[in-house]
C-alpha cells in the first residue's frame, strides 16, 4: 500500500464520523424553524446531529443537487406539491416500505397514513417519498379595533368592500385567494377543489370575484408583511400564514382576530433526498419528526396543526400547551369544526395547473 | 524565394538554422506565458463559458422526454391530423409500451416537461400509468389500445391534448424562445399567440426595460451634482459626504428595501407628512410602494452609488483649471461647463450609466419586495420558473433574451459612444 493510500485512509478513518453524523436539513427558517429545532431536533436522541440549513422553497436547488451528483441536504421540508414532482422525478427516494415498517405508530397503532387519511386527506405520490409535518393555512385575519361596529365574519365579507369598507392584503401568488374567491361566490369550502378540477369556467368565476376588490387590494410577497399591513393599518384585513398571526397573538400580545371559513389548509412534507450522504441517520431522524408526539411539540413553538390525526389528543388533553400556560387549541386550524369550513387544498391539481393560473394571476394582478 | 535562402544560410554556433533555433525559444515563452495565464482561462471557461454554453443548451434542448417516448413520437409524426381526428391505433399502443415498460424516473421527469405544454398532462398520465400497470401485471394486454387508454381516462380522447404533444416530438426545440414572448403553437404548430388571459411576459420584458432606462437616468441626473460635489468640495467635507454615499452602500440590501417600504407606505413616513402640511387630505394618500412607483424609487436609492463612484472618479482628475480657461476666454459659465467640463465626464457617465443599467435590467429582490402588482421585473419569472415549475428550459430561454438585449445594448453603446470610452477610474 503506498503511502499516499495510507495517509488518505487514516485521514478518512478519522474524519468519517464526523462527516457521516451531521445530518442537513433545508427549511424555511424563521420562527418555524426555530420550532422545528426545538419540537424535532432537541428531543432526537442525538440533538447535535441535526443542522438546519434555510432555503426559500421550491425544488430548484435540489434538483441542482441531485443533477451534479453533489448533494448536500440529506432532508428536505417542502410543500406537497413539489413532495409530489420530486418524488416522481426522482430528486426524492421512494421509502415507502421504509416509512411502514419504521415509522412510528399512533396510541391505537395508527400507520402515517392512516393518520393522515384520518385528516381527510388522500393518497398522492408525495407520500412514498416523504412523512407529514404540519398543516398551514392561509387564513383571514384583522385587528378587531378596525371595526368598531359589526365584524366580518365570512369570506363573503372579505370580498365586500362596500358593507366592510377598507383595503385587503392579499399575496402576489395566486393560490389561497382563488380558492377563497370561490367561498365568497357561495361554493361549500370543502367542495372547492372538486368544484376546480371538475367545471369548467370555475377558474373565471373566481377571477370574476376577485374584479371586486381588485382596486381595493394591496399585495404582499412575504410571509411578515401581512401583520406589518394590518398593524399600521395600511389595510383593515389581509390573508396570512395561520403561524404568523398565532406568534403575533401569543408573542407580541396582538389581539387579531380569524376568520376561519374559507382558510386553506395546506400540507408541509419532509422528505429524503436521492443520494443523501447520512441516509440511514436521515431516515432515522424522519421517523422521529414525524411521530405524533413530535408534532403535537411542535404546536407548542408555532400554531400549525400536527398532520398525524393521532397528535391532536395530546394536545388537548395536556392543555395548557402553549408557552406560558395559554391554550393552543384556539390557535390551531385543523380542529373538527373549523375542518367543516376549510379548504383542503389539492396538490395534484396544483402541480397540473399551478403553472398555467400563475401567469394568469399575474396578468390579472398588473392591469 | 530570397527569404528562403537567407534563412538555409544563417546557422547558429551549434549548426542549426537560426529560425528554428528562435522559433523554438519562443515556442517555449509562449507556453510559458500561455501556463501562466491558464489558471485564469480555466477559471472562465469554468465558472462563465461553460454555465452560459448550458443555459444556451438548455434553453431548445428537449432530448429527455423524446429518450423516454421514442416510438410514440414517430408514430406521432405519421398522424395525418386533417383525415382523422384521433391519432392512430399505433400511436396510442407505442405510448402504453413506453407507459408500461418505462423507467419510473424518467417518466416522471418528463411528466413534468409534458405540463408545460399543456396542464393536466401531470395528472392524465399518472392516473393513465396505474390502470396500465394493473393491466400488464395481470397479463390483461388490450386488444385495442385507443379503447383501453380512452376508457382509463376520457381526457384521452381530448384531440387538444394530442396537440399538445406536437411541441415536443423533436430533440431541439424553439417553444421556450416562444413561451418566452408570450406565443405559442397551434395545432398545426404555427406559431401563435397565447391566451389572452396568460399574456404576460411581453409587457414585463417591457417593463423591466423602462425601468431599467428609468433608472439609470434617475440615477444620472441626482448622481451628477452629487459626484461634481465630492470631486471639487474640500477634502474634510468631501470625506464626510463620501461616508453619506458609501454607509447606504454597505447596509444590506433587504434593511434598505424595508426602509423603503416603512418610508413610502400609506401610513409611511412621506404619507403621513404630506397630509401634516395639508399637501394631502387624510383619504387622498398616494400609494407609493408595492407598485411600479415604489420600484423604482427604491431601484433608484440602491443604485445610486454605482453611478456616483465611477462619475466622481473621472471628475477628481478633470483639471479645475479647465473651466477657468474656458471662462477666462469668454465664455459664461453654463457655455464652459456645457463644451469643455460635461464632455470630460462622458466617460464616467457612461460607465455608471452601463453598470447601473446592466444591474437594474437583471434586479430581482427589491423589485420582489416593493413591486406588489405590476412592479416585478423578469428576474421574478426566471426565479419563479427555476424554483417552482423547474421550467428549466423557458427560464434558460428568458436568461438568453435578457443576454441578448443586454449585447444590442453593448453594441448600440459601442457605436454610439465607443467602448474605449469607458472609465472606471
């Protein structure tokens, strides 16, 4: 054996530990996750092993990753549906026997999946590839303080601006709004999605709806910027990240009010990217994020709502859960009666016509 | 002839022709010089050459879909679209024998391709490849594959699909060069416009180009004085007004662009002031930002700096005995500024104007930021293309236009101004 081999073996023996331990996990930052970090990684039997990298979502840079060879995030927090394109495409590993022998079971035996079709939800690829986190909405709220008389109370009220006078903050992408569009035209929440997917013309009615306050609205690109719109009273009510209205509500003694109907409960997926240097340790580490004990910590750390049905009982009964000893159950979005007034979002149609509505939006959003 | 023969006659002391023996030593200054600039060249080709060759490529490659549908496509072609309105029996067997014997991967990737052509491809095809596989792994192959494919889903028997798939049955293709500039094919694959309701890159590529041109001039006209200032103003105060141009230069971008927004929203610094001097009544605030307006303004604060240093650079080495000469003469002031000084700064001017323009052209958070309605430029739709569609090619063909525009602007700046006029210092 020549030298050099010798050097660069005890080199690799020495360092491979370290190197194999660290497992890279991109996410969104912020205070979700500053939650994570807490709810996952410091309960993980070997806290020190997790790092938190941030992305701005999407699956560009993994797709990079995977393309060259080089990957450097063993895991990767997305929304549906790109777990949906990155499964199918590869970019994600099928772990699907894994996820049903190694995931951790709910008090009743529960698999992952039967814990999240007890959410109402259903099958998509996106599940071979990766294990649920939590459900965000996109959720009307305002500052009580706005309306001194009568409340809004429905997305109807939202979409009137003659009765609730006032501007809207709405985001620069099209896919909560629309849907809610739907509610204010008198659709059930719960059947928008079929009602998208399935008439023709539904996407003109909403556009329709929207023509109804488009001069009223002023449009946010990031997730704080609705609660500074609200607050400064740049608009008297706006669309926001659920998360972002609870932190303001619990941390910064805010006093917004929700209006649930019509909120668009939207699915959050870790999954493990193909060539993950760690992957044994990645996997291990999925299975523990995604157990329900797990995720009813997390609602301690932010108010998404755990997407295994079995973490909700645990909140409930060890209210108070949040920080300081307020309850938490106000805040979270997937309770049995606000899920008779929600929108579950569909990420198949997404990812089919995402592309197509976005353009359109925008062409809508500058004239 | 002549130089022949008095090159076979001279030798050096060791019997070799002169030329050679020179050639050779030279042959090896060159290598040498070529070696020491090879790193360098490496560099380029590495981390320029070869990502923009990509882009190039990417932006009309569409060799991975045509590798997973080979058959298909040929049979594809064969399709007389006047006589019938369905493709052929043979087009329909060739995709269920790719369906089903395909590699999932590849499939899947180019799933995401075929959405692009049309949507709901994604989903045709998903659901089409289950029934299919059911039907392979039973051994139940159908005796009529158009049937099979069309009771699997009706979308199937949907000719606009067909069309669709027109779009991507060669290796190379202009569609992205097309998506880019709002056009699209038809069935029969002109070249047509697309949706009414979808137009949009058309008039971003013409706002980001007013913007741009906005921009650069705004940057001018408030950089002049400024640059003129810190050229001819004492060295103690032109020191401090140098830290007031540079301290915005270093504070990061998003503090600035948030500045902005605290500064210009309706509840905003400049708002609430303009209805304190009764300028404005308390219903009439101007919406300053998340638009076109606030884009600008903001684009304009952060990029000032780039049209200041290089303008105050040239203008430090202009003699001020210039101006006094041309008075001194007889001229008035504005005559001698106009005809000898402004002349001088020409090429300061333009080195700011082209690095301010060429930065504002391609700007993409701030815009992000402010922008709200229709203030996005078209860095947003290559982002958006990258990170959520991964429309890699249309992104690669945006990346090439907006190259393209930027070398006419190279070209027209050349034959206007001249290039050795630039001066950065």
């Amino acid at each position: 054996m020549s030298k050099f081999l010798k050097a660069f073996l005890f080199v690799s023996l020495v360092f491979a530990p370290f190197a194999a331990s660290a497992v890279t996990v991109a996410s969104w930052g912020g205070a979700y996750t500053e939650s994570q970090q807490k709810a996952y990684a410091d309960t993980y039997s070997d806290p020190g092993s997790i790092v938190f990298e941030n992305y701005n979502g999407g699956l560009g840079e993994v797709r990079a990753q995977v393309e060259s060879g080089n990957v450097t995030w063993d895991l990767v927090d997305v929304l549906p549906s790109d777990a949906i394109t990155g499964c199918d495409e590869g970019l994600f590993e099928d772990i699907s026997s894994e996820i049903a022998s190694m995931g951790v079971p709910g008090p009743d035996g529960e698999s992952i999946a039967e814990d999240m079709e007890a959410n109402g939800l259903n099958y998509h690829s996106g599940w071979d590839c990766c294990v649920p986190q939590i459900f965000w909405t996109y959720v009307v709220f305002y500052d009580p303080d706005a309306f001194p008389g009568e409340k809004p109370d429905s997305m109807a009220d939202f979409f009137d601006v003659e009765k609730f006078p006032g501007k809207r903050g709405i985001h620069t992408w099209a896919d909560g709004i629309i849907q809610k569009a739907l509610v204010a035209d008198g659709v059930e929440p719960n059947a928008v999605p079929t009602v998208f997917a399935n008439q023709t013309g539904a996407i003109d009615r909403a556009f329709e709806v929207m023509d109804k306050i488009k001069d009223h609205v002023v449009f946010w690109s990031a997730g704080s910027q609705p609660l500074e719109l609200v607050k400064s009273g740049e608009v008297v009510m706006a669309v926001a990240y659920n998360g972002r209205v609870g932190a303001a509500n619990l941390a910064e003694g805010e006093n917004f009010e929700y209006i649930w109907e019509g909120q668009v409960l939207d699915q959050e997926y870790l999954c493990l990217t193909t060539g993950s240097p760690n992957r044994e340790a990645a996997l291990d580490f999925m299975m523990h994020a995604s157990s329900p004990e797990s995720q009813a910590e997390q609602a301690k750390y932010i108010t998404y709502g755990p997407m295994r049905a079995s973490g909700i009982p645990i909140i409930e009964a060890n209210e108070p859960w949040g920080p300081g000893g307020v309850d938490i159950m106000p805040h979270m979005p997937n309770t049995p009666e606000r899920l008779k007034v929600s929108i579950v979002n569909d990420p198949q149609w997404w990812s089919d016509n995402g592309a197509e509505i976005s353009e359109r939006y925008s062409a809508w959003m500058g004239n | 002839m002549e130089d022949c023969i008095s090159t076979s006659a001279l030798l050096t002391t060791d019997g070799v022709p002169l030329k050679q023996s020179l050639k050779k030593a030279e042959r090896k200054n060159k290598l040498r010089a070529f070696l020491l600039v090879f790193p360098l060249l490496l560099f380029i080709i590495v981390t320029f050459v070869m990502p923009i060759g990509d882009m190039l490529f990417r932006s009309v490659d569409d060799s991975q879909i045509n590798g997973v549908f080979p058959n298909t496509f040929n049979e594809y072609k064969k399709w007389d679209k006047e006589k019938d309105v369905l493709p052929p029996e043979e087009v329909y067997k060739a995709l269920f024998e790719e369906l089903a014997y395909g590699e999932k991967i590849q499939i899947g990737r180019a799933l995401t391709r075929m959405n692009y052509s049309k949507s709901g491809w994604k989903s045709l095809i998903k659901t089409t490849s289950r029934q299919i596989k059911k039907a392979v792994k039973k051994d139940e192959l159908p005796n009529n594959y158009k049937e099979f494919l069309i009771s699997a889903n009706e979308k199937w028997a949907d000719p606009t699909f067909w069309y669709a798939m027109g779009q991507m049955v060669n290796n190379t293709t202009p569609i992205y060069y097309w998506n880019a500039l709002d056009r699209t094919y038809d069935q029969d694959q002109n070249v047509v416009m697309q949706d009414e309701k979808r137009r949009i890159y058309i008039k971003t590529w013409i706002k980001t180009l007013k913007i741009s041109v906005y921009v650069t001039i705004f940057c001018l006209i408030l950089g002049f004085p400024v640059a003129h200032l810190l050229a001819n103003l004492p060295l103690r105060y032109s020191n401090l007004l140098m830290i007031f141009v540079l301290l915005p230069f270093w504070t990061s971008l998003l503090v600035r662009t948030t500045a902005w927004i605290v500064m210009l929203q309706q509840n905003g610094v400049i708002n609430g002031i303009l209805v304190w001097l009764g300028i404005l009544s308390d219903d009439g605030r101007l919406q300053l930002v998340y638009n076109e307006t606030g884009t600008l303004i903001a684009m304009t604060q952060i990029l000032l700096p780039f049209m200041i240093l290089p303008l105050y650079s040239v203008m430090r080495v202009i003699p001020k005995s210039h101006m006094r000469a041309a008075q001194n003469l007889g001229a008035k002031p504005a005559t001698a500024f106009w005809r000898v000084y402004l002349p001088q700064t020409i090429p300061g001017m333009s080195a700011g104007g082209l690095l301010v323009f060429v930065l504002a052209i391609g700007y993409f958070i701030t815009p992000e930021l402010v922008g709200g309605k229709d203030g996005k430029l078209i860095g947003h739709w290559i982002a958006y293309h990258l990170k959520t569609t991964l429309n890699w090619g249309l992104c690669a063909a945006l990346g090439a236009i907006l190259l393209g525009v930027m070398l006419i602007f190279y070209w027209l700046y050349n034959k206007i101004v001249g290039i050795d006029n630039i001066k950065l210092g």
